[in-house]
C-alpha cells in the first residue's frame, strides 16, 4: 500500500483524487473520514472550527 499526503487549497481538486480526508485545526485532527463519507460543508465547517466549537459549547452546558 502506497500512502500520498496532499495538501491542497482547491477542495474539489483534492476531493476528485483523495480516498480519505483528513483536517487538521489547531495542530489537533478535528476530521477524519472516508472522503466517500463527508461533503464539502462537513469539511468547511472542520477547516474553519465550527463543528468543532458546538461540540465545546454542547459540552460546557
């Protein structure tokens, strides 16, 4: 098995090639999916920490 890391800008060219999507935020993974699995909004919400922040604010009530 073979293993590429791709970092690019242009979420639909990653998308088209990528088997699996990975986002980091912060230096932490905030998403890790089968890129079959999750939409661009999922990402985007990921990429700018706001899935990841309603998480923190369901919790701390």
């Amino acid at each position: 098995m073979t293993t590429i890391v791709l970092v690019e800008q242009d979420l639909g060219r990653a998308m088209n090639v990528a088997s699996r999507v990975i986002c980091m935020l912060e230096g932490r993974v905030v998403l890790d999916r089968p890129a079959a699995g999750v939409t661009r909004d999922e990402i985007t919400k990921a990429y700018f920490g706001l899935h990841h922040r309603a998480d923190e604010d369901r919790s701390a009530s």
